[in-house]
C-alpha cells in the first residue's frame, strides 16, 4: 500500500475506476475514513455486499496505488473527502468530490473567507476593468479567490487576486499535469508562487470533456462563501455556476452595469438575474464592500470570529 495517501483516498480512487462506479457510488461503500490495518480487505467486503467483482476491484487497487504514487511525485496531493485536508466547505455540498487533488499550498481552500470570481470568456472592456478590481478589493478585504481559470473573468479575476498579492484557487475541469488553455500556463504557475493552489476531482493525464466544466462549476461554488458574477449572457456557462450556487445556499451577486453597457449580450444575464432577486445587485464599490461585509457576517455566525474587517478602506465608490 502506498505511504502517500490515505487508505481511504487510495480505495476511493480504486472504486472510481471500476464500470459504472462514480463518486456517490463510491462514497456509498466508503461511507467513512478506514484505518491502515486491512483496510483492502475492509473494502473488499463491502464491494462484495454491492456486487462488485473482487478480482477487478484488486487490479483497481494495484492501479490507484501507482497513480497517487505518481501524483506525489508530480506535486499533487489527494485528499479524500472523509480526511482533515479536505476542505470543509466543500463537505457539505449537495454532491461534493469523493477525492479532491491539489497541487501547491492548500492554504486557501481553508481560508476563513472565500468568494468565487466568475463570467463570461468574452468580458466587455468594462467588465474587464471590474473584473480585475472586483477580485483584488476582495483580497484587500481578507478574502481568497475562486475561479476556473478559463479566458475572460476567470483570467482576470486571477490577475486582480495577485495584483493585490492575496491567496487564489484555481479549479481545473481536468489532471492537474495539464493547464488548459495552455496561454493561463504562467498564470498558473504564478499563482502557485504566490502560495495558491490548482484543484481538481480529476486524476493526473484525464483531459478536459464538456461535462467536466459543468462539474467543475459546483466546486466553484462550493469551495466559496459567496459568488460573484463579473458578466454573463442568460445561457452561458456561468449559469451553472449560478444554479450550483443556489443549490448550495450560496450568497450571489452580480455586477449590475451602468445603461450604456447594457444593451451588449454578455449583460443580459447580469440584468436577468437581478430582475428576478436571485443575485444582489453590485454598482459600484459600495455595494461590493456590502457584500463582503456580508459574507463575513454569515461566515462568523457558525465560526469563531475573525480579525476586524478591512474592506472599505481602498475601494473606490464606482468601478
């Protein structure tokens, strides 16, 4: 048994790779962290009560073994979801990641205050500019930041996070041995060297498919006290972000833009979602400085209290 993972994690991994086993099924079997002592054979007898065949389940094993031995030596950690490093925000999503992988400081996937920084890959120049300020007033205000890093809103996002020298997570919809769009590599890596972090739910050399941004999205959210939409069109990508969002009772907002800007596609979205109260409006500086206030406020009602709140004092009033 490999000594850089859990038991848990490296049977979690196993049962993944069998036919017709996904993560709830998975988590169903290993409904708790297993010690080190027979923990194979522990297992084993459970997949057995769910008719899984014992010699595939083996091979499996032997598999998930030499995957997150090669994982360690790529830098990348796997934390099951029934361990102390996952984080626990994430825990109590409505379908959360049976294994979670991390590469660089995990640090801020357990920030005491997150908010997710999210939007369209074709911003307007305006919501390019808010973008990158939005995501560095909220590290300014003690806040790590969540995004995908896609183009547009993600990138900037994850530029005003280290233009402001905070703590940013990118959640990847792939292996953590690639960065996809190759053209955020260097974004990648500087956002390790500013003692960030890349995650995934996905082992190393697995490429990115259509579903998995969807899938990425709820981590997104979850990982998050709150989300922020930057921009976006009423069917966009974003919104799944958005409906992960309310699904998790997740705070949301979205930049709400002045009326030159909102007859363009990528504000529809913005206007929709303000219109129908599911997201609170954020004109301009005041207004975000609200909504992390807020988010703060939340966060402390069921967590010991934090240090006193920066936010307000270098936010301008407009974007």
């Amino acid at each position: 048994m490999t000594v850089l993972a859990s038991p848990t994690t490296t049977a979690l991994v196993a049962l993944m790779k069998l036919k017709g086993v996904g993560r709830r099924a998975a988590l169903k079997i290993v409904d708790r962290e297993i010690g080190e002592a027979d923990a194979r054979d522990e297992v084993l007898s459970k997949a057995g009560r769910a008719k899984l065949p014992e010699s595939e389940l083996l091979q499996a094993w032997i598999r998930s073994e030499d995957e997150l031995e090669r994982s360690f030596a790529a830098g990348v950690r796997a934390y099951s979801l029934h361990e102390e490093g996952y984080p626990a925000r994430l825990k109590n999503i409505p379908d959360p990641p049976a294994v979670l992988y991390v590469k660089g400081d995990a640090k801020g996937l357990h920030a005491a205050h997150c908010v997710a920084v999210v939007g369209t890959r074709e911003p307007t120049t305006y919501g390019e500019k808010v973008a990158r300020k939005s995501a560095a007033t909220a590290v300014e205000a003690g806040f790590a930041i969540i995004s995908g890093l896609a183009h547009g809103c993600d990138t900037l996002g994850h530029e005003g996070c280290l233009d402001a020298r905070g703590l940013g997570v990118a959640v990847l919809a792939h292996g953590l041995d690639k960065v996809y769009p190759a053209a955020n590599r260097g974004l990648a890596q500087r956002l390790l060297e500013f003692e960030g972090c890349l995650v995934s739910e996905y082992p190393l050399g697995v490429t990115p498919l259509r579903t998995a941004f969807a899938e990425r999205d709820r981590i997104q959210s979850g990982l998050s006290d709150g989300v922020l939409v930057i921009e976006t069109d009423v069917k966009g990508g974003t919104m799944h972000t958005v409906r992960f969002s309310r699904e998790q009772k997740r705070a949301l907002a979205c930049i709400e833009h002045p009326a030159t800007w909102r007859h363009e596609d990528k504000t529809k979205g913005n206007q929709m979602l303000i219109a129908d109260r599911w997201a609170d409006p954020i004109p301009d500086g005041e207004a975000l400085t609200r909504f992390l206030d807020r988010l703060k406020s939340e966060r402390g009602k069921s967590e010991e209290p934090s240090p006193p709140s920066q936010s307000g004092s270098q936010i301008s009033m407009a974007f």
